[in-house]
C-alpha cells in the first residue's frame, strides 16, 4: 500500500525564508509541485494545505498576493486557509512618535486544527509540515504521540530551522533551491475563463 501523504504550508514562514535567501524567483511557486518534491518514493499526495493572510496595504503588494492566490486556485487538491492580520500601534520610546504595524494571526492554530482532524480521521499515514515555528510544536508532539504509526516530518524553508520541531518531529528535511527551481508555475497561468495570471515582473 502506497504511504498517504498531506502537506501543511506555513505561507509566511516559507515567504520570510525565500525573502532572506532574496529568492523573489520563488515566490511564484506551484505549492503541488513542491510538495511532491518532498515525498520519498511509494509515497503518494493525496492533498496540499496552504496557509496565509490577505495582505491590506501597500497596494502593489497586495496585487501580487492576490494574483497568486488567484494562480494557486487554479491547482487540484489544494487549499487555502486564511488567518488575518490585527493592528498594533507601536509608540517610539525615544521621540514617542506613534505608527501602526500589522501582525499575522491564526496561521499556527489553523495548520493544528488541521492536522489534528486530519490525524483523526486517519486521511494521511504521513504528513509534512512546512515550517519552522516552534509554536506547531504542540500539535506536531500530539499527533506523534496519539497515533504512533503516523509520521510527522517537518520541512524547513530557505534559512529557517527550530531544534524543538526537530526533537518532537518524525523527522526533519531542508527545502533547498534544487526543489525549488522544479517547482515553479507556468507563466502565464491560464484560469478555466481563458484570463491568463501573469507573474509579476517583481518576482523574475
């Protein structure tokens, strides 16, 4: 019997690594074809969980966002999850100037969610978490500990890493430019409609 895999995307830990490498190429990433990437062989993917927050502002970058998800919609049997973003107001200590900052909500809680439900309703023999936030560290342990004959590898992204996802983990791998680069979506992506989604020049 061919091993059941679901992966799990943490859309920001991913987007920060590939930001820090400066891998704008990789933005316009087919999130299937990374996944598959990832599996060994008599594995089979049976779903891709993708997990992120609509950008509000500045305009140009929530344009981008938009025309990727609206690319990524467009792939079978993948999903996407939304958190959203709260506002803080952030006062400078030396000249108490005040400015707003925004922050990403709901991402880890809504991959454990997920995860966990999946784990119980027996839809994956493995599943792959792509992140390293130490906060998925809970789940991760629970799903290894409830159900020991399931797997939980972690997938860290470009310059990312956490010991203690390492420790509760089944295992651990490294998403390297290799996988990447065999990775990317078609340019243009067309939708059912016939409009082609154009990548943007910023991620060439």
């Amino acid at each position: 019997m061919p091993d059941r895999v679901i992966v799990y995307i943490d859309g920001f830990n991913l987007y920060y690594g590939l930001r820090e490498k400066r891998w704008k190429w990789a933005y316009w990433l087919d999130l299937k074809k990374l996944a598959g990437a990832l599996l060994k062989k008599r594995q089979t993917l049976v779903h891709t969980h993708y997990f992120t927050a609509v950008l509000k502002s500045p305009d140009d970058k929530r344009r981008r966002q938009a025309t990727y998800l609206d690319a990524l919609a467009t792939l079978k049997d993948v999903s996407i999850h939304y958190g959203h973003y709260l506002a803080d107001t952030i006062t400078c200590r030396n000249c108490d100037h005040h400015y707003v900052t925004h922050h990403e909500k709901m991402t880890d809680v809504n991959i454990a969610v997920q995860l966990m439900t999946d784990a119980f309703q027996d839809r994956f023999d493995s599943a792959i978490v792509v992140s390293a936030d130490s906060d998925l560290v809970s789940p991760v342990r629970a799903v290894c500990a409830l159900f020991p004959a399931k797997r939980v590898v972690v997938a860290f992204p470009p310059e990312r890493a956490s010991s203690e996802l390492k420790k509760q983990a089944s295992g651990y791998v490294n998403i390297g430019r290799a996988a990447l680069v065999k990775s990317l979506l078609p340019d243009p992506v067309v939708k059912a409609n016939g409009h082609p989604l154009k990548r943007p020049a910023e991620w060439r």
